[in-house]
C-alpha cells in the first residue's frame, strides 16, 4: 500500500474536475479526497495499492487530461486514516 500525494495544475477549477476525480477514484479500492486550492490548482491525496492508483490516475488523463498542464507528485507512505475517497472543501 502506497500514498500519493498530487498537485494538478491548469485549466483545473471550474470544469468538474474534483467530480471526474471522484468519479474515477470511486471504482477502485482506493480512500483520500480531491480538493481546489485557493492558488487555482487542485490536491489530491490517494491511498492504495500501486495497480489501482495507477488505474485511477489513468482514468483521470483519459476524461480530463486536456485539462492537465502539469503534475507534482510525491509518494509517501500512507497515512490510513481515510476510510473512503472524497471531495474535500
């Protein structure tokens, strides 16, 4: 089990991206949340196995990857105090 933590940057507010993020997240076994930062760029923290993380972060460039400019990603252990994925405000 593994963590990342991912900063999306671009055209990434104001276009349902937190929604499709969700939405891919939700199926697969994964927990964190997806949520905008007041600098225009969106966090997301996800939790899980390296496959379905990857699944999810592929399923992301696939519906919103014109949206994407750029990516910062960090792995880190995980922190397992989420129990589902979600959108955070």
């Amino acid at each position: 089990m593994i963590a990342r933590h991912i900063i999306f940057k671009g055209n990434v507010q104001g276009v349902g991206f937190r929604y499709r993020v969700y939405r891919a997240a939700s199926g697969y076994n994964v927990t964190g949340y997806v949520k905008n930062l007041a600098d225009g760029t969106v966090e997301m923290l996800i939790e899980g196995d390296k496959h379905n993380i990857d699944a999810v972060l592929e399923a992301i460039h696939y519906a919103m990857g014109s949206h994407i400019r750029k990516e910062l990603i960090n792995t880190r252990p995980p922190t397992l105090r989420y129990t589902s994925f979600k959108i955070a405000y």
